[in-house]
C-alpha cells in the first residue's frame, strides 16, 4: 500500500514538474505571430500568466481610424518617460490627423509607423514569439498592428536603477572613484569611456533557460589571445542551466578547478581595473544584474595588486606590494609557525620570552591547538556577525566583541594573552589583503596549516607549504600557470610582478597572456629624446 502511493505521489510530481517546462518552453517557443490583434494579446497574456506588471494599451489610427495598434511594455522595466513621449504620444498624435487616398492597408499603416512615427533610437522588427518575449522582458515597448503578422520593438529600457556610486571592497586615494552597477548597459559604457577604440568588441549572449541573463564578452582585437578568447567562448557556450542570477553562476562553470581554495577568476568592481586587464590581452565577462564582472585568465600575483599601485610613485607602490606579500603569509602562517615554536621547538625562542609565554599559560585547561582553534572560530564568528549585521551596528559588534572576549577569555584562564596577540595580528594582517576571495581562501588554509603544525611541528608545516606550492603550481587558467610569471619565471613580466617599475620601463605586456601585440611602449626611435639644457 505504502509503495503504491509513493508510486502515485512519483507519477503526480513528475506531471507536476513536466507541467512547468511545458508551460515555460510554451512560452519561449518559436510560433509566429499572427495577423490578428487579440490573437497576438491573448497569446502574450497566457505565456506570462496575465501578470500584474503586463501594461497594454490599445488605440485606433488610420483613416477613418480602423485599424487597431496595441503598445505592451513591463511595469518597472520601462523608461516611462521616454516610452510616452517618443512612442505613445506619436501613435495617438498621429491618429487624428493621418490622412491618405484610400483606407490604409496594415502594412501600409506598419510600415508608416516604423518610418514616420516612431523615433526611438532603435527599433526592430519581430516575427516570432520567442524574441518578442526576449525583448518584452529586457524592458523595451512592442506595438503590435492589428492585421500585421509582426512586431515593432522599440528601446525604452529604464526603471529604477541604482546609481554609479564609489567602490567598497577596492576604494582607492588617488584612482577614479566609481564602480560598476546592476546594468550591463551601464557598465560596458564606462570601460567605453575610458577606451576609445574602435578594436574595443564585446558579445554578448543570454544564459539561463528561465532566466534569459544577458552577458557581454568584452576585450581588445588584436591584443587578445586568439586561444584564450576561443576557449572562453566555448566554456560559455557549454552551459546549460535554468537559471544565472550572478556572476558566481558562470564562475564556477568556467572555472579550471572548483576543488581548489585558490580563486582562478579574477573580480572586480572598478572600471579602471577591467580597463587595465583588457589592455593587457584579457577577456571580461560581464553579467547583467551583476556589478562585479569576471576577468581570466586570472593568475596569483594578480590577486596581490590593486589599482592604487599604478596612481602612486613606483618606490611606494613597490613596497606596499611587498608589504602585502608579508602580510599574505602572516595570515597563512601566523598561528601555525606560534603553535610550532611552543610545543614542538621552544629551543628557537629566546628564553625571557619562553618564561613569559610559559607563565601565560600556567593553568590553561586546553591544548595549544584548542586555543588557537578556539580563538580562530571566535574571530571568524565575530567577522561574518559583522558583515550581516547592519553596517553602524557590524562595526560595533566586531570591535567591541573583539575586545570584551579578547579580555574576557584572557581573564577567565582560558586563552593566554599571547594567543590573543597572535589571532589579533593575524586578523589585522589579513585585511591588507585586496582582494576578499585571496582572503577567504587564506582564511581556510590556515586552519589546515595550523593541524600540520599541531601534529609535526615545523617540519608539518614545511609539508603543508610543499603540498600547497607544489598543487598551485599545477593550476592553469585558461591555459595559462597559475603562478606566472614566477613558475615558470619570466624576466621580462618581472617589472610589474613583486615591484612595479617606473611607467616608461613598463614595455611589454605580459608574454603568456598577449601574444599578438606584446609592445605597448614606442619603439626606441620614436620615444621622446633627451632634452637639450641649452634650450630655453
């Protein structure tokens, strides 16, 4: 009995769930349009389910104002202003003073609107109902003529938007101060803006079954590498799902390895950045209703820079890169390298401090590692409270939880006071960090470093840091080695790798990511010659 109705309760939610595809393909389907006006609404009504947000407007024009037009749009997706003035406002002007030897055919009358009436910047004709609702859905206006078995699509995109506003993750002194937004339009312009090339392409396609997001492949033709553009057409072209909602969707489709902790595409959410790696020979993957666009190939030492390195002078940007490269290991191996020099080698302490780390922890009930362990999950705890919260009351919560548990813990004998400097200093050493992906994927392999070091010592954590070269040096991007142009060491990518050079010094793009146009410096009889002193 009990398998019978598990058998029926199977067959309803198989037709329930082949109910949906059915009724969602019906509505994406390749049918025409047909001729008649109702036909083409009742249609357009069923598909999407005589939704709220549906606006149809129907009129009469022609003389003696027989023939019926219809204008449908989306609630919310539509520039109203600019659909009224430039659309309805014409057809309905137009109605009452349209005038012609005979009574207007309705392709006479079609083919008098697309011409003489309607002035939007783009319009273009529809014959089937698959790109009508891919149009009517990214928020342009249709006008449908009765009679005519096809349609007008008019751009009218607007709505609500939110604004360009400065950068968050990445803000910069000197550099430009906006981000990107939600709106592809919006975001392929501002690289636009800043290059103005007529080799500057971009492509754009629509994933997601349901969904239909619209993404852009952006890059430079010409400077791109032929291979890596084609491998990131097919990788995209490969997949298949109902829904893309962000950029994280197509990143972990595209990725080489999802197993790894290492984030093998590049984010951001600055112009200028995508600026600067499209002028290098990358490609950028932009996702409608996504600020942050993808960029690959990615490589390691590209997570370690930021934009204000190419604003400031060459000498302190190069020593904020190597301080940023200290600060990566602390917070890799700050705890570990503490565990190992107090259990394992306190011979390689100097001995005043061995007797006050050994006095700290007279009558701590736990193990080093519980400590650190113990400490580590609290920080972690405190940060992510932090981030969800809202932001007046996150700060608050993280540094006054922070310091009353930091105290407390001490007070109480369960920590010692050097173990709160140790997660302290690795916590603050983590920020410097530019990039949160680089930091987050730190963030969990320093608790695998610190069970190396809790069980071997410093020869587990010299295990830990073979393993873990030795598995980011097989990463690939796109193609192209994870840790170049270190492995395999690449002279001339070494003036903008761990210092960055003076900008003159900076002539060739990086080897394994352009292949076609490697200079972007003049050549040397064209570079600008040593000034005179005896000229005025």
């Amino acid at each position: 009995m009990k398998s019978a109705w598990n058998r029926l309760f199977n067959i309803q939610k198989k037709e329930q769930h082949k109910v949906f595809y059915d009724n969602t393909d019906d509505a994406f389907n390749k049918q025409l349009l047909v001729q008649t006006l109702e036909s083409n609404i009742h249609k357009i009504k069923e598909a999407l389910g005589r939704s709220g947000d549906l606006i149809i407007r129907q009129f009469n024009m022609g003389e003696p104002f027989h023939q019926k037009v219809a204008t449908i749009y989306i609630n919310g997706l539509t520039d109203k202003k600019l659909m009224g003035n430039f659309i309805i406002e014409k057809l309905i002007n137009k109605a009452s003073v349209l005038e012609h030897e005979k009574p207007w055919s309705p392709v006479e009358l079609g083919q008098y609107i697309l011409d003489g009436i309607l002035s939007t910047t783009h319009v273009e004709e529809v014959t089937e109902l698959n790109k009508l609702f891919s149009f009517l859905l990214s928020g342009q206006t249709i006008v449908i003529v009765d009679g005519l078995a096809q349609a007008y699509a008019c751009a009218s995109q607007g709505g609500e938007l939110r604004s360009i506003t400065e950068p968050i993750a990445e803000p910069s002194v000197r550099g430009p101060k906006d981000s990107f937004t939600e709106s592809l339009i919006t975001n392929t312009a501002m690289v636009r803006r800043r290059i103005k090339s007529p080799n500057l392409w971009l492509e754009t396609r629509k994933l997601g079954k349901i969904t239909q997001t619209e993404i852009g492949i952006m890059y430079l033709n010409g400077i791109v590498n032929d291979k890596i553009l084609e491998e990131v057409r097919k990788r995209i072209d490969r997949i298949e799902v109902d829904e893309v909602i962000g950029s994280n969707t197509i990143e972990e489709w595209i990725s080489d390895d999802n197993l790894t902790p290492w984030p093998t595409v590049f984010l951001t959410e600055r112009p200028d950045v995508v600026t600067g790696n499209l002028l290098e020979g990358r490609v950028a993957i932009f996702v409608d209703g996504t600020p942050i666009p993808l960029i690959v190939p990615a490589t390691w030492n590209q997570f370690l820079q930021t934009a204000e390195d190419y604003y400031l002078r060459w000498s302190v940007a190069g020593f904020l890169r190597f301080l940023r490269i200290v600060s990566f290991l602390i917070t890799l191996l700050g705890p570990s390298l503490f565990i190992a020099f107090v259990s394992f080698h306190p011979e390689l302490i100097p001995t005043p401090l061995l007797i006050n780390l050994a006095a700290q922890r007279q009558g701590i009930p736990f193990p080093i590692i519980v400590e650190a362990l113990l400490m580590e999950l609290t920080f972690e705890v405190l940060r992510e409270a932090g981030v969800r919260m809202p932001r007046p009351v996150g700060q608050a919560v993280s540094i006054v939880g922070a310091l009353v548990l930091g105290e407390a813990a001490v007070m109480a004998g369960i920590v010692s006071s050097a173990m709160v400097i140790v997660v302290a200093a690795t916590a603050i050493a983590s920020f410097t960090l530019p990039h949160f992906s680089l930091t987050d994927a730190s963030r969990l392999l320093r608790f695998f470093m610190m069970i190396l070091a809790s069980t071997f010592g410093l020869y587990g954590i010299g295990l830990g840091v073979i393993i873990l070269v030795a598995h980011t040096v097989s990463l690939r991007s796109f193609g192209i080695p994870y840790l170049a142009p270190f492995a395999p060491f690449i002279i001339t990518d070494q003036e903008d790798a761990i210092l960055r050079l003076p900008k003159p010094f900076l002539s060739k793009r990086p080897r394994l990511i352009s292949q076609n146009r490697t200079n972007r410096t003049a050549t040397k009889k064209n570079k600008k010659t040593k000034r005179d002193p005896n000229a005025t």
